[in-house]
C-alpha cells in the first residue's frame, strides 16, 4: 500500500481541524443559549453552576465569551 504523499496528508488535517473548530464554535453557541435558559429558569449564573456542579466563574465565563464573540460577527 502507497503512503499518501505528506503535503497531501497536510492539507487533509488541516481541513479536519477547520472542520472541526467550526463544530466547537457552533456547540460553545448552543451551550451559551442552554446556559442562558438556565438562568432565567433558576434565577442566576450561580444556582445554573450548583445545579451543574460547576464553578460559577466557569459558567459566567462561558456565557461572557460567548457574548464576546456574538457582539464581533
């Protein structure tokens, strides 16, 4: 069996990775939007992290990022 020439191997994990940020870019948002209904269902960023076992600075962070990134597109 013939290895694939390395340029082409290359290009080929270059556009997986391409592929791939854009489906972790598209997921961050639909967690954002989750994490949101989360807070106006319990009240606050804080009891969205207790109910979630997460800290409340990762869950504001999050949510921040997230609104970072929707005020540049």
């Amino acid at each position: 069996m013939d290895a694939k020439p390395w340029r082409e191997r290359v290009r080929e994990e270059e556009q997986l990775l391409e592929q791939l940020r854009i489906l972790a870019s598209e997921s961050a948002t639909r967690r954002a939007e989750a994490l949101r209904d989360g807070v106006k269902d319990l009240g606050s960023v804080a009891e969205v992290a207790r109910d979630l076992g997460r800290s409340w600075n990762a869950v504001d962070k999050a949510l921040k990022k997230q609104d970072r990134k929707t005020s540049t597109e």
